[in-house]
C-alpha cells in the first residue's frame, strides 16, 4: 500500500523538525492517509473483520 511508501517520507521529514511542528505534519499525513481509497479499503476490512483488498 501507499502507506508505507507515506510511512518512510514522513519518518525522513520528521526527524528534521522541532517536536511541535512533527506532531502537527504526522497528524495531516495520517489524516490524509486514512480518507485515502487505501485508508478507507483498510478500515472497512477491520472493521468487517477481512483481509484488504489492496490494489495493485
């Protein structure tokens, strides 16, 4: 999934900033992640208690 490539980036940007400002930048990348198509995809597959269908 898109995620984990976010995942990377996000670990690679925050590391340079000051804690506020990596606190602030994780929150709008996940918020962003989760109304994603993949976002979405993974929490209906949690809570239907399935596997993702991810596409490729």
């Amino acid at each position: 999934p898109a995620a984990i490539k976010s995942c990377k980036e996000l670990l690679r940007k925050v590391s340079e900033m000051s804690i506020e400002e990596a606190k602030k930048y994780t929150a709008e990348v996940i918020a962003q992640l989760r109304i994603s198509e993949e976002g979405q995809e993974g929490m209906n597959a949690f809570l239907e208690k399935r596997k993702p269908k991810w596409n490729k």
